[in-house]
C-alpha cells in the first residue's frame, strides 16, 4: 500500500479505539485490496476530516 498515516485516538477507559488510515491519496481498487488482505473486522467505513479521507477500521 502507498505512504499513509494512521491516527490511533487513545480512550481514557483504556478500550480500543478505532484505527484511522489516511486514504485521501488512494484509489477505491487500492482500498478494496488493503481491506479484503489485511483487515479482520466487518467494522469498517470512511469518514471525513476537512480535506482528508479515512478508513476507519474497528468499532
């Protein structure tokens, strides 16, 4: 997968927080590939953040 950054929110309850993936720069067939090999949950959608597309995996 190309350069992307994750943000990892931490919860003062000490759960899991969802993970976030920069995704802006990708394209869908790109993010169908990553999602279908390297997620396990069916927790999965996209969320924006000003100029910024996320993957937001878990939760």
């Amino acid at each position: 997968m190309h350069r992307s950054s994750v943000i990892e929110e931490q919860r003062r309850d000490g759960s899991t927080p969802p993970r976030r993936i920069d995704v802006s720069d990708l394209d869908a067939r790109t993010v169908q590939e990553f999602v279908r090999s390297s997620v396990t949950t069916e927790a999965v959608s996209f969320e924006h953040r000003g100029s910024k597309t996320y993957l937001v995996v878990g939760e």
